[in-house]
C-alpha cells in the first residue's frame, strides 16, 4: 500500500463509529518505521499536531483508518518528530537518493509499506522527472537498513541503481 493514497481518508472510532478527522500526513522515525498517523489541524494556528501512535491503529483499509476510540489521539510538538512524509522541514517526499560517488538516482514521489508486516516501510516511489516519468516509467528500491535519511538526502549504496526496479501499474485490473 501506498500512504500517499492514505493521505485524506477519515479516521473513525471503532467504539462509536465517529469520525474522528482525517488523516493528514505520516510520522516515520530514522529505522524506516511509521510512528503514526497525523491528523488534521483542528486549530489553524497550533504548535501542537494531533496524531494517532502507529500501535494504537486497528485497521488500515482502502477506505478508512480505524482506532478503537478517540483516547487513542496524543498531541505532539513539531519538534519532537523526526521524519514526515509530505510537511515540515524533514519530509521524505522529494529528498534526493544519492551515492556516496555522488550520483542521484532520483526523488522519492511515495513510500510504500505491507499494513499486514507491521509498520515498517517496504519500499520507495522513486522519479527522475517527468519526461522521464513518462518514457521509462518510475522506479522503485526497497528499503533497506543501509539507506540512511539524511537531513537534505537520502543515502544509498553505490550498487541501488541496479537494484532498482520498475513499477508496474495496471489499467483497469
């Protein structure tokens, strides 16, 4: 599954079947892992976010995030998470993947992860653009305990660029 693809779809209650938000963006820390979820700012201007700790998530589905009640929600300050995928000053999307030779492979576009594995990311979304988006196709390389978040890139052996593979999408099935 993608988060990319999770990114707006409503949180509820197990307990009472509320909807209790939606869901913004993801927390991942520097093992690859998800934290949790982040919800919607309620307030537009608040130095604390409200996110749901990846352990207390029942169900992932294609439609809705499920957590069994609302004492599941922690506020949290901007400056204790480490990794975002899409806002903030450290998120993954759009990072460069680069070698220490000092070749880039590309951008991340999305991260991908198996909600039946847990919640550690399987895999990333990578572009080289969108010309060659188009010709070639995007790329994707799993992740591994060598790749390394870095504060500006993402670092990768000098031998991910024949480990990266293609992604192959499917019209209609």
């Amino acid at each position: 599954m993608k988060l990319l693809e999770m990114i707006g779809l409503p949180i509820y209650e197990v307990d009472t079947g509320k909807r209790i938000g939606r869901v913004q963006d993801f927390h991942v820390d520097a093992r690859w892992d998800i934290e949790g979820i982040e919800l919607e700012p309620r307030k537009l201007f608040s130095s604390t976010i409200l996110m749901v700790p990846w352990h207390e998530i029942m169900a992932c589905g294609e439609d809705a995030v499920m957590i069994k009640n609302k004492q599941a929600i922690q506020k949290k300050n901007a400056v204790d998470i480490q990794y975002t995928l899409m806002c903030g000053d450290h998120k993954l999307r759009d990072l460069p993947l680069l070698t220490p030779d000092g070749n880039q492979l590309g951008r991340v576009v999305d991260v991908y992860f198996d909600h039946n594995m847990g919640n550690t990311i399987r895999g990333l979304e990578i572009t080289d653009g969108f010309i060659s988006d188009l010709i070639e196709g995007r790329k994707w390389l799993r992740v591994t305990d060598v790749l390394t978040i870095g504060q500006d890139a993402i670092m990768v052996p000098v031998d991910s660029e024949q480990r990266l593979e293609k992604i192959i999408t499917s019209v209609n099935g």
